[in-house]
C-alpha cells in the first residue's frame, strides 16, 4: 500500500513537473510574440514615417515634397548642419532598426543591453530633433505627417529598448538564462 502511495505521488510529481515546463515554454512563446509584434509595430511606422512627406517646399511655383529619408541629401546645398542632423538621423535609424531585430532574439548580453539602451535614446532624441525642426516658426514649409508617424516608431522602440519591463522581454540575462 505504501509503495503504491509512492509510486502514486512520483506520478503526480512528475505530472506536476511536465505541466510547469509546458506552462514556462508557452509563456515564452507568448512573451516572445509580443517582442516581436511591439518590434515589427516600431520598425515599421518607423520606416512608414521616413516614406511619408515631413516637409513639401514652395519653389517657383512648384511643391516638392520632401520626406525624413531624402530630406539629409537635397538641403545640403542650402544649410550643411541641416543635412548633417537629417544624415545622423538616419544612421541612429538604420543601426535602431538593426538593433530591433536583434533584441527579437531574446538573447542579447548585458553589452547588447547597453547598446540598445544609448540607441533607444539616440533614436527618442532623433524623433524629437526632427518634431522641433519641423514646428520651427521661421521655416518656411508645409509639415507633413512624416515627423509623427516616425515619432510614434520611436516612442514604441524606446518601450523596447530602453525602459526596464522592455528589456526583461530580450536581455537573456534578465530572465535568469544563461547565454550560449
């Protein structure tokens, strides 16, 4: 009788183990979802907000519109700080957008965890630079939904890479895992 209540309880222990592994995997699954959704949310009103117009310029009566993407390369013939700022924006973007898919992994090092953090504010600084370029009162433009849309990217990659419960989804150490 005491061996099969024995017998019984390591069943039920082992039941007990195989649903906590089961529940800890789909978890992660579901954990692992979210990152990705929320990442590929920010990267794509990102590159959205890169596409859109930012600014369309009156010349000789013609508009031309100008996105964040080509706006770095046709000012440089009138104001080269103005193309300087609009070219680092888009290296912070590119190495950002590059960065998201890596924190996709969920294994990123506590290194990994810097880098994304110094990007995550670089990129909120890079939207806000372009938001206070574009409400300049004395530039002489149209404002485009560009600034906006790029801003919100921003904001979400910022939720990812920079506050705390963001970087628990992909910094392995965080979760208690050890690296490979």
């Amino acid at each position: 009788m005491a061996a099969n209540l024995a017998a019984v309880d390591k069943t039920a222990e082992e039941d007990l183990r195989r649903e906590a592994l089961q529940m800890r995997q789909r978890i992660s699954r579901l954990e692992t979802t979210l990152l990705h959704l929320v990442s590929l949310t920010a990267a794509g009103l990102i590159i959205t907000g890169l596409l859109l117009p930012y600014a369309a310029f009156e010349e000789k009566e013609k508009l031309y519109d100008e996105s964040l993407l080509t706006i770095g390369f046709t000012a440089g013939k009138a104001d080269g700080f103005f193309a300087v700022v609009f070219l680092g924006l888009l290296v912070v973007t590119g190495a950002t957008l590059i960065f998201l898919c890596v924190a996709g992994e969920r294994s990123a090092s506590r290194a990994a965890e810097r880098i994304g953090l110094v990007l995550g504010w670089l990129l909120l600084l890079s939207a806000a630079g372009a938001w206070l370029l574009a409400s300049l009162p004395a530039v002489e433009w149209n404002k485009g939904p560009g600034a906006v849309v790029y801003a919100v990217g921003a904001a979400l990659a910022f939720v990812v890479l920079v506050t705390q419960k963001g970087r628990d989804f992909w910094v392995a150490e965080r979760r208690g895992e050890i690296r490979p």
